[in-house]
C-alpha cells in the first residue's frame, strides 16, 4: 500500500508545480503588460498600423511634341555654342521642375487672353523652355537644344506631322501663320565674328519670309543672363549679350521684320536677369517664361 501513496503523492507534488508555474508566468504576463500600458501612457507613443508607402509628389514627363535634342554640331561652332550644349541638355528638366514648384501660385496664365493659337515661336532651348511652361497649347513651336542660326537648315530634329523629323523650314513648309517669332544668339555668343552671326540670322529671316509670305515676323532680343551662367561659359556675360543684341536689331532692320526687345522686361537694375529667373543662369523659370509671354502679348 506504500507505493501507490508515494506514487499518488509525486502526481500531486507535480501538478501543484505546474499550477504554481503557470500562476507565475501569468503574473509576470500581467505585470509586463500593466507596465507596457504605463509606458504607452507617459511616453505618448502611438501604435499605427503599416500601410504601403505611395509616392508624395510625381513629376510629368513634360515633352513638347515638336521637339527633339539636336545632337550635332556645326563644323563653325566653337567652345559657346558647345557650352549651350551642356547647359541647354539641363533644360527639360529646369522646365519641369520650375513648372511644377511655379503652377499652384501663379495666375498670370490666365491673365494673358492671346492664345497665340495663329503664331509659330522658333528658337533653341530657351524658346524649348518657353512652350514648356507658358500654357499655350493652340501655339507652335519649332525649336530645338543647341539650335542656332548656322544649324537651322539641316538639324532635322523638329516632328512633322507626318511624324517624321525634319528641319524647321521643312516644317514651316506644312501650314502658314499669322505670327512668327524668332530667337536666336545665346548659342552663338562664342562667335568669333558677330557679323557673320548678322549675315547668317538675316539669311533664316528672309526664308521664314519666303515659307510664311502672310506672317509678321518678329525677331525677338536675346534675353539676358544671371551671374550663374558664367559658370557655364565665360561668353554668357551681359555685356556680350547686349553686343549681339545690336546685330540683332541689324538683322531685323535689314530684312523689314519687328524687333521686339523682350530682354528689357526681364532684366533687373543692373541690367542681369535675376538670380531667382533661373536655376543655371540662362534658362528661365515658369514665372519667367510668363513674363515674357506677357511682353509678346502686349507689343506684338
């Protein structure tokens, strides 16, 4: 009879330390758990749930449809017309980050009644810039990156509407406008020789002239520069800027055409394009590209 009490005895010994383990651990449970909400409450922590991570802002692939980056090189060029190259291939992506951080405040868009819906803007990147941030949809743009008067008559880099490339005379060939406006000379800063820059613009004037018989034509000033461009080439200085600028007026005087100076709305009071106009010193930021839009409606 003694072993079967000494049995039964062990079976209670282990489930009461069975019962006392669990008690125990029910405890410290307990107590881990009182404190976790104490901390929770002093300590102001809030539990939050995962929730999958969307993007806070997203940037459109701004592209004009007659545009294309004209990748080659006139054999006159020299180290102006490349250094517009490196600049000018930052322009896109000026024209849409510009556009973006510029849209939600300005409404100088709206102001502008001229639709330009009768106007072809030709040009480089700076004319590139302008169709990107000025919200004109029914105008037309033939312009081109490193575009310049030397270059303009077999870059083929602007769409047709056939959808193929072509140059700017092949595409002015498609339509006729009322309005034709025109800049060109940041690109060409670097010549040597600005009356060959003269004879080379009045020789694109006279054949937009020819394809466009029925359009004013207006040759527009080259824009001034921030000190920010001399980082890019010591040729983008105001001073060599208002130089051209004569040859400019030359050119739209010698071929009967308007010249607007749209350079004299943007400059500050050292005759420099603000600082804050742009982010490199020769592209323009939307708020820009409206003041100029603005000038071009009001004389033209």
């Amino acid at each position: 009879m003694g072993e079967p009490n000494k049995s039964k005895e062990l079976r209670k010994k282990r489930v009461r330390l069975q019962q006392y383990t669990i008690s125990v651990c029910c405890l410290a449970l307990m107590v881990f758990i009182m404190v976790w909400v104490v901390n929770v409450a002093l300590t102001g922590r809030n539990i939050q749930t995962a929730e999958p991570s969307s993007s806070r802002s997203e940037q459109a692939d701004v592209k004009d449809s007659s545009v294309k980056k004209d990748d080659s090189e006139s054999n006159t060029g020299n180290e102006s017309k490349k250094a517009d190259d490196s600049g000018d291939s930052e322009a896109a992506v000026e024209s849409q980050s510009s556009g973006s951080e510029e849209s939600g405040g300005d409404s100088s868009a709206s102001e502008i009644s001229d639709d330009f819906a009768d106007a072809v803007f030709i040009g480089d990147s700076r004319t590139v810039g302008l169709g990107m941030n000025t919200d004109r949809p029914k105008a037309t743009f033939y312009a081109s990156t490193g575009l310049n008067v030397d270059t303009i008559e077999t870059s083929e880099t602007i769409i047709l509407d056939n959808g193929n490339y072509g140059t700017v005379y092949d595409a002015l060939k498609q339509k006729q406008f009322g309005r034709v406006y025109v800049m060109f000379g940041i690109n060409e800063l670097g010549w040597p020789y600005p009356d060959v820059f003269q004879e080379k613009y009045e020789a694109v004037i006279n054949k937009i002239k020819e394809l466009q018989p029925d359009a004013v034509v207006y040759v527009q000033s080259i824009l001034p520069v921030s000190s920010l461009a001399l980082s890019t080439n010591s040729v983008f200085t105001n001073e060599n800027v208002d130089n051209f600028n004569l040859y400019v007026q030359n050119a739209a005087a010698n071929t009967g055409s308007v010249y607007l100076d749209v350079a004299s709305s943007l400059k500050d009071e050292n005759g420099a394009l603000p600082i804050e106009a742009s982010t490199d010193g020769i592209h323009l930021i939307r708020e820009y590209c409206m003041k100029w839009m603005d000038y071009l409606a009001e004389n033209s």
